[in-house]
C-alpha cells in the first residue's frame, strides 16, 4: 500500500515512515520544505512538498491511504492551530474525497471526542482536533481516529491501553513510537475502520490492544 504521511517530519511521523516500511508499504513522506528531503528519504520514504496552508493535495497523487499527524506545535499561537490542526486537517480530507484515496487515519488528541470536557489554555486545542475529526466522521472516508494522551520520547514498548469509542481521563504518558505502531497497526486491520480509540500507555499488545470487541 503506498501511504503519504502528513507531518512526515513531525515527533510521530519520523518514528512511522521506517515502520511503514518494515511492514511492507511504499512510504510517501509529506513536508513543508526541501531541506527535510534528506531526513524523509534517511528514513525510507519518497518525499513530497506539502503546505497545509497552501497547496498540499497534489502531495497525495498515487496514495492508497494517507496518514495525518501534523501539528502546529506548542510553540506557535492560536492562529497556526486553527489553520494547521483543523483547517489544515479538513483540506487534506477534502482533498482524500476528491481523489478517491478511501483510507485515512488521523492522529488527534485524547478529549477530542468531548471538548466541553476541557477547561484552561489547551481547550481551543481541542475544539481544533475536535471539529477536524468530525470533519472526517462525516466524509465518505475509511477513517480511523487515534486519540494518544501526553506523548514522550521514550522507547516503544510495543504495548498500550486503548480505549475504543470512549475517551477515559486518566492513564499514562505514550511514546510517540507507540503511537506510530498503533498506526500501522490500524492500516493492516480494518476492523478498526470507523472508530476513535483513546491511547494511553500500558501493557496490552498494541493489535490486541487496537481490536474493536464484537
């Protein structure tokens, strides 16, 4: 399957491209400048110039599925966020529908799936993920929703809590590892096609952890 990444050069996207190819995909690695050409080919993929506030559909041509985890970071304000995180992430599933690339799994954050929920500064974060994912929910897509909590750079265990079609408020830290396993894991079942799932760190075995009950 050949896969773009959106935000290829981000904390989870370096961490995914070489999983994606140890798992047997064509890896498509989506970055806003060609000085992270070098890093995206390092790391096993073909890469593309994509700016999520500008033209970045044309990044996707030839995708089977396309993988988002692009982010406006801490460091930025308000406005990056609304453009990157929510607009940025709606432009790219409207650009999946235009295609015809059915398959999308999105990386967004724990308490998207109930922003009222949230209270202090990182509650327009949420609203952002929140409105982007049910952007998705509502489009003709194959979408798969990942919802990992505060994320670290520790080694991946190969192991997890998840949560799906629920949105728990308590657990632990989760490698950004993890969560690039977590997401390679979803493109190889469809069963967890049309589900967010919650991710925290823990000790189940992420295809385990991942598999809708029933």
């Amino acid at each position: 399957m050949t896969v773009a990444v959106i935000g290829a050069h981000g904390g989870i996207g370096r961490r995914l491209l070489p999983r994606l190819n140890e798992a047997g995909h064509d890896p498509i690695g989506v970055v806003r400048s060609e000085d992270q050409f070098a890093a995206i080919r390092d790391r096993g993929a073909e890469p593309r110039l994509g700016d999520l506030e500008g033209e970045v559909a044309s990044a996707l041509d030839g995708a089977d599925a396309v993988v988002f985890t692009a982010g406006a970071g801490g460091s930025t304000g308000w406005d990056k966020t609304i453009l990157v995180d929510l607009w940025g992430a709606e432009r790219a599933v409207h650009a999946c529908e235009e295609k015809e690339i059915d398959r999308f799994v999105m990386v967004s954050s724990r308490g998207a799936g109930d922003p009222e929920s949230r209270q202090g500064p990182i509650k327009p974060y949420i609203v952002a993920k929140h409105v982007a994912d049910r952007t998705l929910q509502r489009s003709s897509l194959d979408e798969t929703i990942l919802r990992p909590t505060r994320l670290t750079d520790a080694e991946g265990t190969g192991r997890v809590a998840a949560y799906v079609d629920t949105d728990p408020d308590a657990g632990d830290p989760i490698p950004r590892a993890d969560v690039a396993q977590a997401v390679v894991q979803c493109l190889a079942d469809d069963n967890t096609v049309g589900h967010a799932i919650t991710l925290y760190g823990g000790d189940t075995p992420i295809g385990e952890a991942l598999r809708p009950s029933g």
